[in-house]
C-alpha cells in the first residue's frame, strides 16, 4: 500500500479516481492532478485558509486533508460554485460589494461564506466576522467580504 | 510510508504496536501541518476515520458525557448537554482556532497532541476529566491532571490511542467561564483560564480553576481550592488563588508574550474569571 | 454605491468617479484567475531553494554529490554555477544567489530542479556546504560598533544611483535641514522629546512569491513571476546573471497581493538560472516560511525625536534622528531612509526642521518596499509627539493640527510647493462627521478602558517613469497597454476607466494588456501609490493623441476643421453645435487601417519632474531622490477599548478622511483605505518579525500573526476628500499607502487617551500596554 493509494471521489458532481502516495494532500491532488487551481497554497499549515474546500458538505482546509483519507467523499472546489455560469450566492456578492481585491483569498472565502450561512441564514456582522475568521484576506481589510455575505444573507430572505 | 484505514480499533492498535513511528491520525488539523513541514514523517498512518464508534457525545452512567476520540471540536463546541460547570469545555472548544478547523480537529488529536497553549488541557484539568486510552492491554482511564505530564508529553504509551474523554457531571446550578488570551482570534492562548463555581446562598460550595498556556501541563491547586470553599462570593480571594497558580507557574518567553506577562495576568485573569462567574451565577438567580 | 457625482468638472463622465467593477473580477470570484503557482508548461521541472543556516559565514565549498544522485533531480546548482554580476535598485550589492559568502540565515546558497517539487525539496535538504562562520551583526548597535565586522567588504566599489554617503556598514546617510532647528528650539515653550522603536513587519500577501522561467531554442528566456514591475524584475535578472536584457521577456500573471514585497527580485534569478542551465522550464513556489525568511520586511526604525511648540500649539521645531536596520541588501532601502526623513516634519508647517539618518547593513533579513515606506514608521513618533503636545497644552487633537497643516502650496519640507492640498479639509471632514462627533454616546464595554485618537499623515504619489499605449482598433475598440502591473489593488481598472472617460467610449470597449516587457511601455512600478497618477496621466494623454489623430481624420470625412470637432459619449466624433453630424469612431479606425496603414495610436511617456528640493530654503545630502511626486493626504480617528485585565487593545471603529484628488473608482479609494488600515492596524498591535542572533524565530503563520476579520471593526468609514491635481488624469492622486501612514500613531494616541500613558514602541502589545497601565508596584505582584 506504499506506493499510491487508489482513491474514488467525487468533486464538483464529477466522479474521480486518482492514485496518491500516503502524504498526498487533498490540496495537492486538486491542484496538481486534477487541474483545478482555484484553491491556493498560501502557507500549507492549515491557517490562510486559501486552500479551503468543502468536504462532505463541510469546509475543510485542502492542505490538512489527506487524499488518502477521502474515499468516497463529495469534494466541491471553488471552481463548482457557480453552475451554468451563474454565480453563486456569496460571490455574485462578493462582485457587487467589490470585495475582491488581489483574489487569493477568493476561493477559500466562497466556500467558508457559503457554509456559514449554511449553518446560520441570518448572521450579523459580528457573526459573520466569526464565520470567516479563519480566512485570512490581507487586501480587504474585510468590510466588504463580511458586508457582502450580510448581503447574501439578505437576498436569501427576500 | 503506508496509509491504513481500519474498520475496528483492534486493528488499529496493531497496526500502531507494528511500527513504533506510526502515527493515529484523527483529523488531521495538526499531523498534516507537522507533516507538511517535515516536522513528523511518520512511517505508517493509521486513519481513525473508518472505526465505528469514536465519534459522538454520549451520555453514559452516572450523567457522566463519553466524548468520542474522533468528536470534531464543531461538535463539542455546540453540544448544549455541556451546560453548568460543563459548559467550560464547550467554550473552550468554540475558541479553537476557527470554523473550518474546528470542522476538522477532533478532541482526540488535540490532546493526544498536548500543546500546553491548546484549549482542550486546562478545561479537562479543570472538569476533572478522564481520558479513556486503548493499548494491547484493553482500556484504561486516566485522570485528565494525570494525563498532561510536559511540553507535548502525555502518559499514552507508545502503542495506545486516546479513544474517548469523560466529563462527569458538575454539581447542580454549577457555572462555566472559560477565559482567553489570544494575539488575534484563533491563535493559542497566551493564557487561559478554565473555571468553574458553584455557590449556595451567597457562599462558594466548590471553586475549580485551571490554568493553561503557563507551563508544561495545565496548572491547578485544589488544596487552595479548598480553602476558598464556604467563603461569601463577594468575600472570595480569588486574586489570591491566581497568584498562588502563578507562582506555580513555568511559562515560557515566546512570540506570544514574555513568561514575566504571563504570571503577571495569571491572577488579574484569575480574578476576572471568577467575577464573570459569579456575575453568571447572579445573572441565572 | 457611489453614483459619480462629485464636485468636478467633468461633464457627463462615462467612467470616473464610478465603482465600476473591477474586470478581473469574474474570474477570482470562479476561481480560473491563474497566479503564478497555477501555471505549468510542457516538460516543466519544480525548483527549490536550501537555505543558509549562518547568519555570516565564508563559504568554504560544495559536496552537492547526494543531491545530484536522487532519482528525478536534474540540476544542483551553488554560487559557483551563476554569474557574478549583481543587482539592485539604489546600490548594485546583491548577487543572484549567495557567493562567497552568505550573510543572513535563509539566504540561497544552493537551488535545486527537479521533476517534482518534493523531489526538489528533499535533493536540496542533501546538500553539503562547508562554511567558516564570521562574526555576524544582527544589530544596528552591532553593525555600527567599532571594529564591526563588514557585512559588505567592497561597499565602496558597488555601482551607486545617487550620491551616496557611505562606510562602514552604513550603505547611506542622509541630512535634510530647513530653517534653524537649535532657533527653533529656543523660541519654544514646550519641548516633547522621545525614543520611538518599530520592529521589522512581514508582507504576508496571502500568495507566497514564486517564478516560472522557460528558454526557448534561441536561448532567449521567457520569465513570469509574482512582481510587481515587469520592468524591475527583468533589469534584476539581467544585472545579476549578466544576460543582456533583449535575451529576457518578462510577463506576469495574476498577482496575489504584493505591498512591496513582489516590486524588486525574489527568486526570478534563480528560475532564470535553472531554465539556463537545464534548457527546461522550471518552476518555483517559496513556502510561507521561505517567504518569510528570503523575500524581505519592513524596516525596523529607532528614531529619537524632538518636537517644540509655542504655548498656543505653533509647532516651531522638530529633530529628527533615526536608524534603519537595512538587512544584508541594499534593495530599497536607501529610497526609505530618504523617503522617511522627508515625511519627518509631517504635513505642517515647522519652520525650523532638521532630520538625520542612517541606514546600517546587519546580517538579517533583507529590509525594502513595504506599503508606506518608511512614512507610518515616522508618523508613529511625529503624529505621538503632537498629541503629547496637544494633551499638555490641552488643545484638541484636530485643532492643533488644523493649526499648524500645511496650507494651499504649502511648501512640504525642503521647499516643494503643492499644486493640489486638501488637507485642512480632511481634518474639517473629520472633525464634522457625525459619527465622530457622537462618538461617546454609548457607553464602553464593562471592564474595558474607552479611547479615541486622532493621526494623519500626507503621502506621495509618483517617482520614475511610465507610459501608455493607447490603440484604436478596426472595430472601435482599443486595448490599452502601460506595463503597470495590478497586483490586486485594481489599477487595470482604473486605467480602463481613465481611458473610457478620456475617449467618452463605454468601459468595455477598452482591454487592458497583460504588462510585458517586450510590448508594453516602460513602466518603473507597481509601488509609491503611483500607478494611477503616473500612469493614469500617461493615459489620459495617450489617449488625448488618439483624439487628436481622430479629429484630424474626421475632418477629412467631414470636411471640417480638427478643432470643430469633438468626441461625444458612446464612440463617436462630431461637429460641435451640429449633433447630426458625427462618426462611430470605428469608422474612423477603419479609415486610418485603409488609408494611413493601421490603426490610431496613442503613446505618452513621462515622469514627475518637480526638484523636492529648493536648495534656496534647504540643505539635503545624501539624498537618493531629485524629485518625489504630488501628496495625497489623511486625516484618521479611531476608538479603541482596552482591557483592563489583560492590556489588549481592541479596534472599535474608524474613520478616515483623505484627499485622493480625484476618486476615479470610488470603491476602490475605499478598499485602499480599508486594507491600509488593517494592514496598518497589524503593525500597530500584532505583528512583528521576531528575530534571536539573526534567525526569524517566527517564519509561519502560526506564529506571526496578521489580523483575523475578528480582530478588526466593522466599521470603517472612509471620507473621500478631492482637491484636484493639476497634474493627475482628471485630477486624480495615489491611495495605495496613505490608508495606513497614520494608523500606528491614531491606535497609539487611543491608547493614550485611555490609559493615560504613552507607548513608544510597536507593536503595542497586551503586555507593554499593562506595563503602562500598571502602577509600578504593582508589576511584581507574582
């Protein structure tokens, strides 16, 4: 079982298989095999949150996941949040309240946004603020990220 | 190096008693990181993901809640049985880091793991926990002070896996603070103050603190505790008591802070602490 | 949003003065914006980097045997493999990688290709070199001591840009005076006198620095790298590996944040070197923790300064005295110390002035560009020295600032006069915004000390060269290409927008080309808040020549003179006062393509030529710039909670005021300010690079922290002030760096206001707040 691990996934609704050593990260197989590069390496420690995906439903960081340890696991990346070209919902608001700056923190902070209003449809600021607290941005100064999720927010009451 | 991914904890423990560098992994949240910076290489993993059972807050004898090795820190964060003096673990669990890790971490690693700044050390000392640990001799339990024995040290044994924590019940109408000191939110703590407190009429039945991030293992002085038990809330030296903890203290000098500041906050946190639990034992009356 | 409206005097404006959306939006938002670690090229090789583990070492030799003989590598390349030419923008005192000698710990000493980056990682570990360690300075005090051990033997023979005063270890020392600053002193009733010290603060642009380079059968090289200068990224290649500069094309891809850290090389030379040698293309990714420790910092300041003032609050006198900790490199520096001594006097008018300073080699880390400058590091120690003013004369904070501004042309120390000031305006914007004027109408939180503070600061916009190239195509469109990169603050579309309004034609009929060296104008860079006056005004005027060539040949169409015509909104030119008669301008493309053999270009070129000194009314020696560029001011206030238990200090709000000229993309004035001030708010509180004996103690993010979105407020307001400059693109200034010049010093005068005490040194921790909030007995409680 040394040399490469075959693993089943799905990501992005799309089955996958892909063989990886033990140590392979989940953020390494998207990136490298994979092709999909929306989700950035931006210190591999498990702290920017550059990197983060979802996981079963859940935001996990891709580089403490292991590919090895994902059999069978539904992956979304960055690159499925918008279908048909239409932009989800935390980025069609990240575009009106002109959060994105630099965008290296984009993809990880889409999929944090999504599952904390997932989690909680009516945060306030302060909540919101907690939610993506583990996504460093290092452009925005983050009123415009946590404006654009309350903005999100309120669209999904109207 | 292998990947293993077993389907019961017998298995598990052999695969662990095979090859003294394997290493459990739990969530991943700190063995990915320490692998990612070649800080570990470990020679076989041995994923926990897939054993039935480990994961999950129960309530077993005596009131007593059986936390899971594999409970993701999401989980006990929110977990509303941890309520009272128990409350003090699911705040801590709430400060760890952030959201997204507190997805991935689990309450195992972490203390496995035994960073004395984590959240987890301080509030077992203070709850009076236990941790249930398997090896090739069955289970045993050890008491959550006993556990904690140095910098990332612990009194595992190399062939044995955390499987479960158990918080016992606090007294009735007990409360929970849990204090933090951070740089910025989800760093680990400069200090922390883990405390719980029960009164009746005005006066202290029992008072519980520990204090973490100040030395190898989580600080606690119960013969002092003990002293303070009878005492009118508004007539308590906790000050005291934290200066005693301080003085028991071994902190390092780090980024975070000097070991100076840090006996130095120990008992104005102290004190602070146990004004907020009073304040929430006022507020519930 | 902002609907454009401001008090200017464009009419009808198409794009300026709008929050459009930026174009490179959509794809960050989807995820396909490709940055440099996302590209790949056919039979590319990864690279990685070993570091030295001496802060100063002779290097003695290599044994590079183990490295070569892993399975996958296929170049080990050491100093030996590299040219010996060296690089830099004020003093050419860099090699490409270490040679000789290695003289701060982290520097590459040897870089290794192979198929993968793990397999380039572990053959690098294998290298073996053989050092004799020096006597390292890890110090200013250390490198300015006696018999000091040189980190730079040949200082003396490097090729120098400016004047420079140098020995020893001091790469440069620099003296500016104005007035008679002893005079000065003489004639003041209050004399503030103090020691201010900043620490060294990491860039942290969440994409970690990087650079892919592939030779082509020619043995020409094409190189993109995170930067933030094409233009600086080529000319550090081509100096360090003496490769003449025709041999290298230099493009970029998206950028991930930059603040200085991407504006001069980073490992560019290395890839180039490996694309060289292995005739592949190679890649390569520093982690966070060799970012951190070879890439560069801000630089720590000690500055000791005296500030004398009448009884009235008339500020009559300031000395300024400060060292800089360079590092191991020259990189920037020289331009920091100049650049920070003449911002010492501030935005006011001091009659009598004098700074001096000296920026000292040490073996560390290099120090260089890092948003603001130098500039937040002095207005920390100016804009406190001030507020202790106004505290013991008991004079509002904005008042005695009102007082003393510089007005209308000023002039700014050492004699510029300033065509645009909005100034007192910022501080009257301030001053009124309701919310600062109710600002104590809720309580603070229990347990918590409340204060507010008030910094400001000026900043310039401008140096060196740039350009625009602005095409006209067949179907009415036009690509617009400067060179100036978009490292994520949005100047791709503030340009775009420039050119829009410039030409009346909706927004996206104009592309912006992706910066390459081959094609694009010159353009210095992505740095000193320039790109949008600098640039933007090349634009604005090569986009004025299309107009020109346009008219002059719509009048042939029309049969009218060139000056009765005019552009109008949507693309068209026509006869004033006719509206009837007009041409889509793709029709008058179409006829330059047919008549005149291609399109309609405009190009403009230019640099800000204004002396910042007058030596009529100053004396500066040593000083590394002739001209600076125009001021852009800002006036901030914030509240701070600090708690009384543990000292932390808390950011509750902010409000800033600041004269951007002309805010071409309002929204993006705001994300300017808003990121400069968190970024700012770090330095103050959170961050510094910790150094033991030269070694980083704390290269991660685990251990330096940048501020969560839980750590800062979510209120932030900002107020845009515009006193046009004559010389911007529809009167527009820079806004890259004023957002956080005066952050330090607004959170430090918070914290004085609530604590009674004054801290003089960042970042202002829990712990350097309780000490000053202590009574002194109380210190040695435990």
């Amino acid at each position: 079982m040394s040399d490469g691990i075959d693993i089943a996934l799905t990501v992005n609704k799309t089955a996958r298989s892909v063989t990886v050593p033990a140590g392979e990260t989940l953020l390494e197989t998207l990136r490298e095999r994979l092709a999909l590069t929306g989700a950035k390496r931006g210190c591999n420690q498990g702290v920017c949150g550059a990197c983060t995906v979802s996981v079963d439903g859940m935001p996990v960081r891709g580089c403490l996941s292991l590919t090895a340890n994902c059999a069978g696991a539904e992956i979304v990346t960055i690159e499925g949040m918008a279908t048909d070209g239409m932009l989800g919902r935390i980025q069609a608001a990240l575009e009106q309240t002109g959060a994105v700056q630099c965008g290296f923190c984009t993809s990880g902070m889409v999929i944090a946004a999504e599952a904390l209003l997932r989690a909680n449809p009516n945060p306030d600021a302060a909540d919101v603020q907690a939610g993506i607290s583990g996504n460093l941005c290092r452009c925005s100064g983050y009123r415009t990220i946590v404006d654009a999720v309350l903005l999100a927010a309120a669209d999904g009451r109207d | 190096m292998e990947f293993h991914r077993p389907t019961d904890m017998g298995e598990a423990l052999r695969l662990l008693a095979a090859d003294p560098e394997a290493r459990p992994l739990a969530g991943g949240a700190s063995l990915v990181a320490m692998m990612n910076a070649r800080l570990v290489e470990p020679t076989t993993l041995i994923s926990l993901a897939g054993i039935d059972g480990l994961s999950g807050i129960t309530e077993i004898d005596g009131g007593v809640l059986r936390i899971g090795a594999m409970t993701r820190h999401r989980e006990t964060a929110s977990d509303m049985r941890l309520s009272g003096g128990r409350s003090v673990l699911r705040r801590a669990a709430g400060r760890i880091a952030n959201p997204v890790v507190r997805n991935m971490g689990t309450i195992g690693g972490s203390i496995a793991l035994a960073d004395p700044a984590a959240d987890y050390p301080a509030a077992l000392v203070c709850l009076d926990a236990e941790i249930v640990v398997a090896g090739k001799a069955g289970e045993r339990r050890i008491a959550a002070r006993d556990f904690f024995t140095g910098w990332y040290e612990t009194a595992l044994e190399p062939s044995e896996m955390v499987v479960a924590v158990l918080v016992p019940k606090t007294s009735a109408g007990s409360v929970g603070v849990y204090r933090k000191l951070t740089r910025v939110a989800g760093d680990f703590a400069i200090v922390s103050i883990a405390l719980r407190l029960t009164a009746e009429n005005g006066h202290c039945t029992e008072l519980q603190i520990a204090v973490g991030g100040s030395g190898p293992a989580p600080l606690r002085l119960p013969q002092f505790e003990e002293k303070l038990i009878g005492r009118p809330l508004d007539d308590l030296d906790a000050a005291a008591l934290g200066r005693a903890l301080a003085w028991i203290s071994d902190p390092v000098d780090d980024v975070r802070a000097s070991a100076d500041y840090r006996r130095r906050v120990i008992p104005r946190m102290v004190e602070d602490a146990y004004c907020r639990a009073v304040a929430r034992l006022e507020a519930r009356s | 949003m902002d609907d454009g409206v401001t008090s200017g005097s464009v009419d009808s404006s198409v794009s300026v003065g709008r929050s459009v959306l930026r174009l490179e939006t959509r794809e960050k938002l989807t995820g396909a914006a490709k940055y440099i670690a996302d590209l790949s090229r056919p039979n590319m090789l990864h690279a990685a980097i070993l570091g030295s583990p001496h802060a100063h070492a002779r290097i003695l030799g290599y044994d590079t045997t183990a490295a070569r003989a892993v399975p996958g590598v296929h170049a080990v390349l050491t100093g030996a493999d590299f040219p010996d030419g060296r690089m830099g923008a004020f003093v050419k005192d860099e090699p490409p990688i270490a040679q000789e000698k290695v003289r701060y710990i982290g520097e590459p000493v040897a870089v290794v290709a192979a198929d993968d980056e793990a397999t380039a990682r572990r053959a690098a570990q294998l290298i073996d070199v053989e050092y004799e360690e020096l006597p390292a300075v890890v110090t200013p005090e250390d490198a300015l001591a006696e018999n000091a051990a040189l980190v730079h033997e040949n200082l003396a023979d490097y090729f120098m840009v400016y004047d420079a005063i140098r020995y020893g270890n001091v790469l440069s020392e620099t003296t500016l005076s104005e007035g008679d600053v002893e005079k000065g002193f003489a004639e003041a009733d209050i004399v503030v006198e103090g020691e201010f010290e900043t620490p060294a603060q990491a860039h942290v642009a969440i994409e970690p620095c990087g650079a892919l380079a592939e030779i082509d059968d020619a043995g020409r090289v094409t190189l993109w790298s995170a930067n933030q200068s094409v233009f600086r990224v080529q000319a550090n290649v081509c100096e360090s590996l003496k490769l003449p500069m025709s041999k290298l094309r230099s493009l970029t891809p998206r950028i991930g944040g930059g603040f200085g850290n991407k504006m001069e090389a980073h490992v560019q030379p290395l890839v180039v070197q490996l694309a060289i040698v292995t005739r592949r293309p190679v890649k390569l990714i520093l982690s966070r923790e060799e970012d951190f420790e070879t890439v560069r910092v801000r630089h720590p300041f000690k500055i000791r300064m005296r500030t004398g003032a009448k009884k009235d609050g008339t500020l009559v006198a300031r000395d300024t005295e400060v060292i800089l900790d360079g590092g191991a490199y020259g990189d920037d520096s020289p331009g920091v110390l100049g650049y920070s001594l003449l911002m010492s006097r501030g935005p006011y008018a001091i009659p009598h002035a004098r700074a001096h300073g000296r920026l000292v080699y040490t073996n560390k880390i290099r120090s260089g560009a890092f948003r603001g400058f130098g500039n937040p590091q002095m207005q920390f120690a100016g804009e406190t020295q001030i507020d202790e003013i106004a505290t013991k004369l008991g004079i509002d904070p904005i008042e005695i600032r009102l007082r003393n501004a510089l007005r209308g042309e000023g002039p700014w120390f050492l004699g510029q006069k300033l065509a645009s000031n909005g100034f007192v305006e910022c501080l009257e914007r301030l001053r009124d915004d309701e919310g600062w004027m109710n600002r104590k109408a809720a309580a603070p939180k229990p347990g918590k000390k409340r204060g507010f503070g008030v910094a400001a600061g000026a900043h310039i916009s401008g140096l060196l060269g740039t350009g625009a190239i602005v095409r006209l195509l067949e179907d009415g469109t036009v690509v617009l290409n400067t060179g100036a990169v978009d490292i994520g603050q949005g100047s791709d579309t503030v340009l775009a927008q420039i050119c829009a309004e410039a030409l009346k034609i909706p927004l996206d009929r104009v592309a912006v080309a992706s910066p390459d060296t081959d094609g694009s104008p010159y353009n210095w860079g992505t740095t000193a808040s320039r790109v949008t006056f600098t640039t933007g005004r090349s634009v604005a005027l090569a986009a004025a020549e299309v107009e020109t060539q346009v008219k002059a040949l719509a009048a042939d169409m029309l049969e009218c003179a060139a000056e009765d015509l005019e552009l109008r909104p949507g693309g068209f030119v026509g006869i004033k006062g006719v509206p009837d008669k007009q041409l889509p301008l793709f029709v008058v493309s179409l006829q330059a393509h047919w008549r005149r053999g291609g399109p309609i270009i405009g190009h403009h070129s230019w640099v800000f030529d204004r002396p910042a000194v007058d030596p009529k009314r100053a004396i500066a020696t040593g000083m590394p710039f002739r001209q600076i560029g125009v001021y852009s001011f800002a006036a901030q206030a914030v509240e701070i909670e600090i708690d009384d238990v543990t000292g932390k200090t808390d950011v509750m709000k902010v409000w800033s005021a600041v004269d951007v000229g002309r805010a071409i993309n309002p929204a993006s004035v705001e994300g300017q300010m808003d990121g400069g001030f968190v970024q700012g708010l770090g330095f103050a509180l959170t961050e510094e690079v910790v150094f033991d004996q030269g070694r980083i103690v704390n290269p991660s993010l685990m251990d330096y922290k940048v501020p969560t979105a839980l750590d800062v407020p979510h209120a932030m307001k900002t107020i845009i002030v515009e006193a046009r400059e004559p010389d911007g693109p529809f009167g527009a200034k820079g806004v890259g760096e004023i957002g956080l010049v005066p952050t330090p010093a607004a959170i430090a005068n918070a914290i004085a206001d609530a604590i009674k005490a004054r801290l003089r040194r960042l970042p202002m921790t829990p712990e350097r707040a309780l000490d000053a909030m202590l009574p002194p007995e109380d210190v040695d409680a435990s």
